[in-house]
C-alpha cells in the first residue's frame, strides 16, 4: 500500500479519516504532533494554518508516496492557495470528508480541490464509512 501524507486545517477530519482507513474505532483525538502509521502520516491542522509551518508539511510530504488534501464538506473557507499541488512533487489528490454532515457543500469544496489543482478528489464518511473504500483500493494500485 502506497503511504499517505494528509494535509488541511483543524478540524478537516484527517484523523478521523485516518481511524476509519485503519479500521479502528472512531473517537475524537487531537493531533498534536506529526503522527506516522505505516501506511498514513496524519498531520495537525495547524501545520496547514499557520504560514511559518508550511514549509514543513512540503518536506513531510518527501516521506509519503501520495498527498492528500484534506477539505471536510462544510468548512467555511478554503486556506489553500491556487494550484498549491505544484509544490510537492508527489501525486495529489483531494478528499473531500463530512459528505454525510447537513450542511455540507459538496459543490463548493469540488471546487476549492479544482482550485488547488487536484485531479482525482474522493468524497468520504468516515462515520458512514462511504469512499473510504475507493480510497484503499487507490492506495493498493501500482
């Protein structure tokens, strides 16, 4: 399985995606540091909002085979800039989380993962557990 480095503010659902990708059970848990599994590198929010931390998730990114950017359905604004994907030379690809919530915008964060440049985009429920099979089978492929 192809390792995977999840970026996006706080509160995107990065590690609670990266429970239910795991299969464990879920539960609120606040990423603190930079988090290595196996297969995901889970990385705090604060890394994605701050602008002097950056720079770092670029390096984190070296360590994994795939970037993934993480926007939950009903996050108010976007914090990526245009085609943000070019800074990494890794493949990126956009997730979008909470489909399941009631106020999501699904259209919205479709076009914010545009905007950034991503071409593959994934629409998961962690707690539904809808997408987060495409997303392992897309992790499993050659």
């Amino acid at each position: 399985m192809k390792k995977l480095i999840l970026m996006g503010r706080v509160a995107a659902g990065k590690t609670t995606l990266t429970q239910a990708l795991k299969g464990e059970q879920l539960h609120y848990c606040k990423t603190q540091y930079i988090n290595y599994t196996d297969t995901i590198i889970d990385t705090p929010g604060e890394y994605t909002e701050v602008n002097h931390l950056g720079a770092a998730l670029a390096l984190y990114a070296y360590e994994a085979d795939i970037v993934g950017i993480v926007i939950s359905a009903n996050e108010p604004f976007c914090v990526f800039p245009p085609n943000c994907t070019c800074l990494v030379n890794r493949e990126v690809i956009g997730i979008i989380t909470g489909i399941d919530k009631p106020d999501a915008n699904i259209p919205l964060a479709e076009r914010w993962m545009n905007n950034c440049g991503c071409e593959k985009i994934f629409y998961v429920s962690s707690y539904t557990g809808e997408g987060l099979e495409e997303i392992i089978d897309y992790l499993n492929r050659d």
